[in-house]
C-alpha cells in the first residue's frame, strides 16, 4: 500500500501519522510505502520558484541555499535576528511562487484566493482542476514513480489541516484521471472532524472511496482482510528519516498516549469528537525512544500527546532517553513538585508546552480545566527555577470570559513573564460539534458545508472584535509580555522553540 502526506503543512518533522500506519501493516504483513510530498513537495517549489525584481526578492532568492542551510545547522538559533531573516528570505521565495496561483502561500500555511477548503464544491473543482494546481508539475511526476514502485493498486492520504484539503484533492482527481482503478482513502484528523459533524453526508462519494475516522490502522487493515493483533506498534522513520526538513537535525516524533487523559474540559474537540484514551506503557515507550534513538540520531524528540500522563514523564525522569526533548503537559501536582522538575531537566526536558488558557479562576473553572491558578504560578517558577522552557496557550473569548477576566489574564501573565519562554494567543472558535452550542446563540462562522467552526453570540458580549482589539492594544503591548513575543519562532512557533538558546 502507498500512503503520502500532502502538502501543505510546516516543513521541520516528518509526520508520524504515516510512520506509525507503515510499521502497523508491516506487522501485520502488509508492505508499506509512505511518501512525505510535503516536504519533496516544499524543495521542488523552492527549486523552481521564478526570482522577482524587487530588493527583498532579489536578497531571498540570493541567499536561498545558505538560509536552508542555515536552518538545518544549529549555530543560527541561538541569533534570533539572524534566525528570523533566514525564515523571512525563505518565505519570501514561497510568497513569490503563490502570487502567480492565487495563493497565499507561506511556510505554515496554504490560502487560495479563490477556492476554500471548507466548501466540498470547492475541493470538488480543486480535483477536475488538478492541473491548475501549484504543485502540479511536482506530484502528477512523483506519483507516477510511488505507483509504478508500489503495484497493491491502493492510495492512503493522511489530511490532517485545511492547509492540505485542496491539494490533496488536486493528487486525488488526478489518479482519477489517470489511474482510475486505484482505489484511493482517505483519513486523518480533519477528516475524523467532518466525519464528526452532526447529520454528515459524503459529497465526496464520486471520487474517494473510503473515508476513515480516528486512528487508521484497524481500519486500513480491515480494508486489507486483516484484524490488528499487535497494538501499539512503534514507528517506522525508515523511509522518512533522510527527507531534508527543515530544522537542525532529525526530529523525531513520537506518541506516548492517543486522545487525552483528561477529557474533560469544554468546548475541546476531544470531547466532542468522543476520542478514545489510549496509554502506551511508560515501560514500552522508553524501550521504544531507546529503539527510535538509535536507529535515527535525533537532535529532539517531539512527544505529540495531547498530555503527556503524570506516569510517563515519571518514566522519562526514572530513564532519561539520552536525547532532548519536549512536549505538552498538564499543569498538575507533579510539576509543583521542585525537585521533580529538576529531574526531568537532567532527562532531557528541555521545554514544556502548557495549556494555561486563562489567568481567571472563574474562567478555568467554566472551561472544567482543572488548573488552579496557585498551583499554575508555582509550576512556572519551578520550571524557570529548572531551565525548562515554556511554551503557554491562552484562549480569548471563551463564553465565560469579559474584558474584566481577560485584563486578569494579562496581568497573571505581566507577572508572571519571567518565567515564561514563549506564548500562543488564540481567539476562541466554537467546534460545530460541541455539546455547548445548544446552550449558545450560534450562526455560521465560514461559508460552506465543511465549515467546522460555528459563530455565537457571546453572552456578555464579549464578541471577536472586542477581543481582537484588547489583544493588540492592551495584551500586546504590555512590557513584559511583549518580551515574550518578540521571541517567537515566526511560522514555525512551537516546533523550533525547543532549538532557540537564551531562555530560562
């Protein structure tokens, strides 16, 4: 079987969704090609980019080689003005190459001018249209040669972000067209989000043959005449791991757990989607980063867990994996604990991403976080304390919040903001799924059938455009926290974050 990722997602890691379905059918005696065409995909745009005449231009398209070069050697993340021009030339050169497409194109994101991802008609036309597509030139070639190299007749791929539906649906239609007995699947997480939707309908019928939910290796197998028997499986980064990603070395990704622990927090997709829990034993995931480790030579290990469990960072701080690494957690007793956290420092912890979201009690509260802000300062100050980097979320707009809670939350953070590294704002979105919408004024938030968002009126009337303008004229500009934002990876954000140097 051939499974690729599409373009266009961020191009740093290879994607471990596709590593973790080839080693489960092989297990089961299933050969496996996966092909990362986002990456390959990335290179032939960069390659082929036609220069422009402007200075900017001109300088990127110079300088090209040596900033890709640059973000592959450590030494450039440690000058964060230098790092910053290297990501910016790069950018550049793939802005340029969308101008003449309709796109706007950047390193972490894929906008068509004229087309939209949350319109099945739009994917539709993005699939009789396949030739009018950017990458066109790139992937009618390379699936030719995945095809003529696999002979099962069966095509997977892996449609995770909005970023990627309309090139994948450009690939799907042209296997349509020239390969018509292919049979071709479909699945990943935003597929499990459509298929998630109240009163779902397949528009898709006509061109895709078999949309699967969640987790795709019980389903793929049953495709194939199998039952799993071996589960879980470790990741196979064989045919991944010499892709040219764009970071320092290889980073490798790895999941300790699927769907999350706690479960229990509003308006999270998680919830909504009724994802199940799955732990992976903290004595199986160490023999597995150990395994992983020595066959890929990885600079970082990413833990992709929604949270990583209480049991397993235990695991890593008992046996350290020889190599850094980062991931999310949950603000808990654990990390209340000083000396704990400086035991995952000596394992390799080198930074924590934190789901605070509010720096309002009554707002965690509402949200059924589970965080309580007391315990929320001693965690950042045991980290700090520790040289363990934070990466913090904060979610503006939850219907439990007002100007007044938001002001709460800037000044936790103002406070606070020695011992943050790095923040994320969000403005909140209401899944079209979640339970809550029942108990909110909602309307449409994007046109089109595959919108997965809803708008609502806020009851306090706390509305996106309020919130908007406290984050840029009153959040943003407060001094400490304007610190931290000036040290955000642009595009990349979390997955360079654990390479910059300077931080707690």
């Amino acid at each position: 079987m051939l499974i690729v990722h599409p373009p266009h997602t961020k191009p740093c890691e290879p994607p471990a969704s596709l590593a973790y379905l080839c080693a489960s059918l092989a297990a089961h005696g299933y050969p496996c090609t996966i092909c990362d065409m986002n990456i390959e995909g990335l290179h032939y745009l960069l390659k082929t980019a036609e220069p422009a005449a402007d200075t900017w231009s001109k300088r990127a398209f110079k300088h090209l080689e040596e900033s890709l070069a640059n973000l592959q050697r450590g030494e450039i993340y440690g000058n964060v003005d230098r790092y910053r021009r290297a990501v910016a030339d790069i950018n550049r050169v793939l802005e340029r190459a969308g101008k003449g497409y309709g796109l706007q194109l950047s390193l972490a994101n894929y906008q068509d001018d004229t087309r939209s991802p949350l319109k099945s008609g739009d994917l539709l036309l993005a699939g009789k249209e396949y030739a009018a597509n950017i990458f066109y030139p790139y992937f009618s070639r390379r699936l030719e040669e995945l095809l003529a190299a696999d002979n099962s007749g069966q095509i997977g791929f892996s449609l995770s972000y909005l970023s990627q539906a309309l090139c994948t649906f450009a690939m799907i239609g042209y296997l349509r067209a020239h390969h018509p007995q292919v049979r071709v699947i479909l699945g990943g997480g935003l597929v499990t989000t459509w298929l998630s939707r109240p009163q779902w309908q397949n528009p898709f019928a006509g061109l895709v043959d078999q949309l699967i939910g969640g987790r795709g290796e019980g389903p793929l197998l049953a495709l194939l005449g199998s039952e799993q028997r071996v589960e879980p499986i470790r990741p196979d980064y064989d045919q991944l791991r010499h892709n040219a990603y764009l970071s320092p070395g290889f980073i490798l990704p790895y999941t300790s757990s699927f769907g999350c622990f706690w479960k229990k927090c509003s308006f999270c997709p998680e919830t909504s989607e009724d994802n199940p829990y799955q732990h992976v034993a903290p004595t199986t995931t160490i023999a597995d980063l150990q395994a992983l480790t020595a066959a890929t030579s990885p600079s970082l290990i990413h833990l992709l867990d929604n949270a990583i469990s209480p049991a397993t960072l235990k695991a890593l701080a008992d046996t350290p994996p020889g190599v850094p690494w980062y991931g999310f957690a949950r603000i808990d007793r654990l990390l209340g604990d000083l000396e704990f956290c400086r035991r995952l420092k000596d394992s390799g912890c080198r930074m924590l991403k934190l789901g605070l979201e509010s720096g309002d009690q009554g707002v965690l509260n509402s949200m059924r976080k589970g965080i309580d802000l007391e315990l929320a300062a001693r965690v950042l100050d045991n980290l700090h304390a520790v040289s363990i980097a934070t990466y913090i979320y904060l979610l503006f707009g939850t219907p439990a919040e007002s100007y007044q809670e938001a002001e709460r939350t800037r000044a936790f953070v103002e406070e606070h903001h020695p011992a943050i590294s790095f923040l994320n704002l969000a403005i909140f979105n209401l899944p079209i799924s979640s339970q809550e919408t029942a108990s909110l004024e909602v309307a449409d938030f994007y046109a089109g059938d595959l919108s997965i968002y809803q708008n609502f009126t806020h009851p306090r009337g706390w509305n996106r455009q309020e919130v908007r303008r406290f984050l840029d004229n009153t959040f943003k500009r407060s001094p400490g926290i304007a610190e931290i934002l000036r040290r955000d990876p642009p595009f990349f954000t979390s997955n360079h974050a654990p390479f910059m140097s300077g931080l707690p």
